[in-house]
C-alpha cells in the first residue's frame, strides 16, 4: 500500500513503513550544539548515527518560527500550501491580531491524517499545547490507532480528545513546568513508551526551545540536555524505528555586548515616517510563552495605510541599520512561499545578531534572564537533518526539514 497526499502542489507519495517511522522535531537546535555536545562524548547514539547513517544539513521555512515549520514538517508542504505562516496574524476575516494555533487557519491535511485514513497507526507528541490542535488535525481518537497529546498539558489527556487518558499517570512522569526542560524530556519519554506499547507506523516528537533560548551550545544548560535527549534516542533507535532527527529552526544569539537585547524597534520607525500607529507591525514569534525570547524575533510583516509611499517606506528600511532584506508582498509570497492573504504588504528580515521590535515600549523584557537568544530569519534557517539508515539525500538548500516524513518512511521501507 501506498499513501498519496491529496495536495496537488508537489504530490509525493510515502512508501508503507515496514518498521516505525519517527520524525523528531528538536526545537531550536542550531547544529552547532550538536558538534559541541558530541566532541564533549554527550551524544554517543547521535554520534553513531551520524557515522552509520546519513548525515545532511537542511534547510527551514521562513519565517524560521516553531509554528510555521512544525506545520510543514507535518504536512510536507511549504506555508503557502498549508497556511500557517507565523505564531501569530492579523485574521485577514476580522482585522484582529489573533494566535495561529486554531484548526480553521490550517489549508491542507497532515501527513498524520493521510495515514491514519489508511489504516496506519499514528502517534504525535509536543512540548506545548498550542500545536497539538494542529498536529492533530484530522485524526479520530475511537478506534485505537491514534494518540496526540503535549506534555504541558498531559494531566489533563482523555481517550475521546486524546487517544490516552491522563498521559502523566500514564507514563509515571508529573505534569512539567512550561519552562523546563522537563517539557521535552517529557516528550522524548512518551515516544520510548508508545513505541514499545501503542507501536505506532509514523510517530512525530516535537520539542520546546526553551533550553536554546536559554542557553549557548557550550553551556551546561545546553549540554546537558542533549545528553538526556541522546539517551532517549539510544532507546528509539534499539526499538528498530526509522528516525529522522532534524529542527524547526536554528537560534543565534541577539544582544549586545553588554548583555542587553540588540533590538531594531519598526513600529517607532513607521510612527516616526507615517504618523502615530498609521503602519501595524506585526511580529509572527508572539505567542503566549515570551518569557524567554521576550516576541523578539528576525522577521516582521507590516501593513501600510492607503496612500503610503511603498518605496520610499521600503528605502528608509533597507536603510536601516541591522535590517537585511525587505521585501514586497508579491517577492515575499515568491521567495519565502508564504500564503499572500496573511501577510503584509511589506515583509523584512534582521541579521544574525539582532531582532525585530514593534513599540520600544511595547515589549516587556524583565522576564529576560539571560542575553537574548532568538530566530526567525535566515540565520537560522539551517538545521541538522541526520537519518539512522543510509539513504540518498540531497544537501541544503534542495533538502528541507518538511521532507522529514517521506525519508522517514522511505528508511523505515527499506
């Protein structure tokens, strides 16, 4: 049997797993802690991936956020074909500023759900809540052959919504704190367990980049982590599974030498050259976690008034110090493949080692315990993308973390 998407756009078709087929989604895992946590000797099971397997880098969706590129992970396709493009949008229906996290702004099918329709049996399991709707999309929960669910809200799982009543007492863990690595450790011990009794065909395992956000690839923070995680992944890999492990994006740091955010605030440039709130920046990393990146990003999509000098507006921001790239609507949907009705009518990109601001004093930054670490732009678009078989893979940029699921079965085929 084979399982064809129904997307028309760049139509694939997933070969039947002959063992479990696992996408993991490290969240923010720039490669560099990688190559850091395995010349420490953290990481000996990622090491010999690496070795015995297929080892490439890839490249993300811009924006490089954790909705977007989950999404596409998810259902093999760019934003502009599943229609998430950022954490959070202006709701093109209602003019409000709303999150991304409902059903209704998803515009194609999940992988999960194409193979679950044909018999399969699926798994997925994330750090946050906010995708497990998503995720989850399409998938019936009464027949015993799926289970989606986050860590953060594990207690409170039901077999009609979740496929698994309460997961906490379930896997014999208590519910995390947000910000925690616990959260993804979490995420990492569900997998070993469902594999070894709910035995999935396709399981996904999606992480939070708290640790990233928190803490540079040499750190103990950091390397501890990646020690715990490539524990977890011994198991996987023990069990037989197919895994591909690859990120949503990368994380580079955003602060100035003193510690404080570098921080390029467009909203005040656009009140300053337009009139007080004329032009609306938005900042697609809002979400309801912004403790630890405070919504400061790489990239930002602004709606301009009727009557703006688009050019001249375009001009002043190319301009700007720490702006790289500003765009049109029209080069950005070409360019970044993003759905044109959910986002500005400019898009722009900050450089490595700062970010996009609204209002100066629209962002609370109090809760930032440590310099600033961030994504959202180019910068961070490469990610690891390392496969437990040998395979045929192409490298960046032709290779994508969305193509995590068709190498994961092609592997798990073999």
């Amino acid at each position: 049997m084979t399982i064809q998407t129904p997307v028309e756009a760049n139509e694939r078709v997933y070969p039947t797993p002959k063992v479990p087929a696992i996408a993991i989604c490290l969240d923010g895992c720039e490669p560099e802690y990688l190559d850091v946590a395995i010349a420490k000797g953290l990481m000996p099971n990622l090491k010999r991936m690496r070795e015995e397997g297929t080892d490439r880098l890839a490249h993300s969706v811009i924006p490089s956020f954790t909705n977007p590129n989950n999404l596409s992970i998810a259902t093999g396709r760019p934003p502009i074909v599943h229609g998430i493009c950022g954490n959070y949008l202006i709701d093109p229906d209602t003019g409000e500023e709303v999150m991304m996290n409902d059903v209704r702004f998803l515009r194609a099918p999940t992988i999960f759900s194409q193979f679950y329709d044909a018999g399969f049996r699926v798994a997925m399991v994330t750090a946050k809540d906010k995708l497990r709707a998503l995720l989850g999309a399409g998938l019936k929960f009464d027949e015993g052959r799926a289970v989606a669910f986050s860590s953060e809200r594990s207690g409170e799982t039901t077999l009609e919504e979740h496929g698994i009543d309460n997961a906490s007492k379930w896997l014999g863990m208590d519910v995390p704190e947000v910000y925690s690595a616990e959260l993804s450790e979490f995420v990492f011990a569900a997998g070993v367990k469902l594999l070894k009794e709910f035995k999935p065909d396709v399981m996904y395992l999606s992480t939070t980049d708290y640790i990233q956000h928190k803490f540079a690839p040499d750190q103990k923070g950091a390397l501890d982590f990646y020690a715990m995680f490539d524990r977890y992944l011994g198991e996987l890999n023990a069990l037989g599974a197919a895994i591909v492990v690859t990120a949503d994006h990368g994380m580079k740091p955003k602060h100035l030498a003193d510690g404080s955010p570098s921080v390029v605030y467009v909203q005040d440039l656009m009140d300053e050259w337009l009139g007080k709130d004329a032009a609306r920046v938005i900042l697609p990393i809002t979400d309801p976690y912004v403790v630890h990146h405070g919504a400061l990003g790489s990239f930002a999509t602004a709606y301009l008034p009727d009557g703006a000098d688009q050019g001249d507006i375009i001009a002043k921001l190319k301009a700007t110090s720490g702006i790289t790239h500003v765009m049109t609507k029209a080069e950005a949907i070409e360019q970044f493949e993003l759905p044109g009705d959910r986002i500005g009518d400019i898009v722009m990109v900050s450089g490595e080692n700062i970010c996009i601001g609204t209002s100066e004093h629209r962002h609370d930054l109090a809760a930032l315990k440590e310099p600033l670490r961030s994504h959202g732009g180019l910068t961070e678009q490469e990610v690891p993308f390392i496969v437990n078989r040998v395979i045929d893979l192409p490298n960046q940029p032709v290779l994508r973390n969305f193509d995590a699921f068709f190498y994961a079965t092609t592997a798990a085929a073999q």
